[in-house]
C-alpha cells in the first residue's frame, strides 16, 4: 500500500476551512495477468508466426543453429525482465553473461577470440535480439558492429591482441562515439581536437548520444587532429582523468540502452591508444554501411516480434463474442504487416548478399537502411492500431516496440541523410549541404 499526501492551505479569513492534510491510499498497480487476463503478456514472449515465406530456406545450417540459439536465450532470459527495466530506464547487468555464451560478439572478425560468423549470421543474430527488445540490440551493435571493429580493422597487432579476447567475451565493455552535439548528420565536421604532445595526444570536446558510454571500459573516440586537420581515433579507458560521462535522461525509446553525453577535457591518451590505421574521416565513413545494414536488420527484428505479438492476441482477445482475428480488418493489418516483414527481410537478405561477394555499395546499404526503418515504422504502427488501448503498456510489447523503433529509424543516419546517399549514387550529384550554401563555396 502506497500512500499520497495532500497539504492544501486557504488564505486566514476568506471563509474557508483550512485543511492539514489528506492521505489517500492506493494500492500496488495490479499483475497485468490479472488486470487484463484475456491476453498473454510479453514476458511470457509468443511463438514465432512472422516466417510467412520459410526464411530458414536461405539460411546454412550454422546460421539456422545460430538463430535458434539467439531465439531461445532471449526469450528465456530477457522477455521476463524487459517490461521491469524498460519502465526504470536502467540495464540488466546480470544478463551480459548470457550474451558472451551467445559467442556472436566480434561478428565477422576471424581471430583474437571472436567468432568469425558470416555477414548473414551476424545480421540474423541482431534480428532475433531486437525480436524481443531493441535496446540489448543496440547494446550488442555498439560493441560488436562498431567498437570491436574499429580495433581490428584500423587498431595496431598490440591493440588487437590486448583489447579484442576481452571485448569478445564481453569482459571489456565498449561505445563508439561519433556523434557531436553540434554535428550529427555533419558527423565529417567534427569539432573535437586531438592535439599531439610528448608521449601522446591531449583530447578536448563533447561526445553525445553514445550508447554504452555509461558503463563502458573503453570508449572509441573520434577526434580532429590540429596539426592535419583530419580525424584520428582513440581509446580512451573509463578512468581518464579530465573524462566525465553522464546518462541521457527522458528518452521514450530504447530506454534499456544506456546513451550519454561524454565531456574530455583536456584528457591525455597515450600513443599507445592511438589508432594508427585512421587517417581521416574515410574510414569513419567505410564502417557506416556496416552498420547501417544491422540497423535495417534490427528494425525487422521489431517488426516480427510486434507481429508475433499481435497475432497472439487477436486470437486470445475477444471482443462482441469472437476472436479479434475473425473479423476482417484485423485480417487485413496483420496480412499487411506480413507482407512488409517478407519483404525487408528479402531485400536486407539480398544486401547481405552483396556485400559478401564484395558488390555492395554505399548506395545499397543507405537504401535499405532508410526505407526498411520506414517501412517498419508503419508496421509497428499498425501493430499498434491492433492491440488499442493495450498498445499503450509496455507489458504487451507494442508500445515499446513502437517508440523504439523512432530512435532505430534516426540512428546510424536518419531517413533523409541515407535517401541522399542512394541518391548522389544514382544521379552524380550531391546534395548535402542547402543549395544556396553549395553555390556560394563555388564561387
């Protein structure tokens, strides 16, 4: 029983009666499966009906096993906790562990610990995850897509063997700062400085929106060289002095994932934590197809864990004396939800495709990215419409799913940033930056 008190004061002499104070006592929120007991929550998760067009077919048999055992860990170990945690917008610490037997972390990378799955494993793997909650995820793309990465594609044979067998078991945790307050989409005209000193380099400036950056033992940070002028990366430990990092509060989305803004002031990193492989904003730029690609697969991973949501309780949920799945526009929402969950999934598939012949391109990732977010966007929102007031409550998953997909859709380049990327592709012009800006640098 909690209690809420009131205290109302009236000014001396205007004729009314003061009162103390009012205690008015509620109860503790009712058990869901009591409140509303013709449906069956999401911490009990629903059995997979999304595969409409056997998606298993073209897969191998290591990513079929690979997706059964994400499958299976997720629904076992984060379906009981996410409501909880999602409503105290804090992250399940106990749980890393179940993520490091996955072995999936370190994705492609052959060697120093790391798992070597095929590019399709890995995007599958990150599809079941978000299936159930988005926000681990992002968790697992900030560690293994991004971070892990950057030190095996771009760090020194020493940092490799020193932080990858660690990372890969998720005993160092990791974020990938990029992000700027003042520079999101412009994330090439980045404002912080790395200025080289004996034995090193002295960082300054603000990071925002890293996702890990809270907990994190280590954090890639990108930073402009005042010497070149280009950009370098770094690893900067948690215990730098000079580094500050505080949570991003107030988030609707993603709620589980950890986001915050990172302050280095005048941090000194020493050379042995400079990446040496990045020159400038070039390899920055090679990794963002990457994962623009797992974004996309993430958002589809939402959409079949609505799906499978919505059609648990159109069967268990009755209304005017049937099922909501027998009536006819319930029908048509979950057919069109359907029908856009095999369709991401085959043009994400075919992506996959190319880039491990070695044809894709820029322009393929940034279209699949942006209009896969933006198809699941309606899918989820469709969703929505099916559970009405239900697919307000984070127990029921619609709702969650719904406002984490807003944060999926912007993430690693919003709609309109990767729409421009496909575009400069197909057409040979660039149109970044407003026109009036373009043409007076020409002149």
């Amino acid at each position: 029983m909690t209690a809420v008190s009131l205290a109302i004061s009236k000014k001396p002499g205007d004729g009314s009666e003061h009162v103390e104070s009012c205690q008015i006592g509620l109860p503790a929120a009712m058990e869901i499966s009591v409140a509303f007991p013709q449906a069956t929550p999401a911490s009990t998760f629903p059995p997979m009906k999304f595969d409409y067009y056997l998606s298993d077919d073209l897969l191998n048999h290591k990513e079929k096993a690979l997706r059964k055992k994400v499958r299976e860990m997720m629904e076992k170990e984060v379906a009981p906790i996410m409501v909880e945690y999602c409503e105290k917008a804090e992250f399940p610490f106990h749980v890393i562990p179940k993520f490091a037997e996955l072995n999936i972390v370190g994705g492609t990378i052959e060697g120093y610990g790391c798992p070597g799955l095929s590019f399709t494993g890995l995007a599958i793997a990150l599809m079941e995850i978000a299936r159930v909650d988005a926000s681990f995820a992002s968790f697992m793309m900030a560690q293994s897509v991004l971070a892990l990465p950057s030190i095996a594609l771009y760090g020194s044979e020493e940092q490799k063997l020193k932080y990858l067998p660690s990372m890969a078991q998720l005993n160092t945790t990791s974020c990938w700062a990029l992000t700027e307050p003042n520079y999101g989409s412009d994330a090439s005209s980045l404002g912080m400085t790395a200025t080289k000193v004996d034995g090193g380099w002295i960082l300054d400036g603000q990071k925002r929106w890293a996702g890990n950056c809270t907990f994190a033992d280590v954090l890639i940070i990108f930073a402009r060289n005042t010497n070149t002028n280009k950009i370098n990366g770094f690893i900067v430990k948690k215990e730098a002095v000079g580094l500050k990092i505080t949570k991003i509060q107030n988030k609707i989305g993603v709620r589980i994932m950890q986001n915050g803004d990172i302050m280095l002031k005048k941090v000194f990193v020493p050379d042995e934590d400079w990446l040496p492989n990045v020159h400038s904003f070039h390899q920055v730029n090679q990794m963002l197809p990457i994962v623009r690609i797992m974004a996309a697969w993430v958002s589809i991973g939402i959409s079949t864990g609505v799906y499978d949501m919505c059609y648990r309780y159109m069967n268990e949920r009755k209304q005017f004396g049937a099922p909501l799945a027998a009536f006819q526009i319930s029908q048509e929402k979950l057919v069109r939800m359907l029908g856009n969950i095999q369709a991401m999934f085959l043009l994400a598939w075919r992506v996959c495709k190319l880039y491990e012949t070695g044809k894709m391109t820029p322009g393929h990732a940034s279209i699949a990215k942006a209009w896969i977010t933006r198809t699941a966007r309606k899918t989820v929102s469709l969703g929505r419409e099916l559970l009405g007031g239900n697919g307000l409550l984070t127990d029921f998953l619609v709702g969650k799913a719904f406002c984490d997909l807003e944060a999926i859709f912007t993430y690693d380049g919003t709609y309109e940033i990767n729409s421009l990327v496909t575009g400069r592709e197909i057409t040979g012009f660039e149109s970044f930056k407003p026109y009036l800006l373009s043409k007076a640098s020409r002149m």
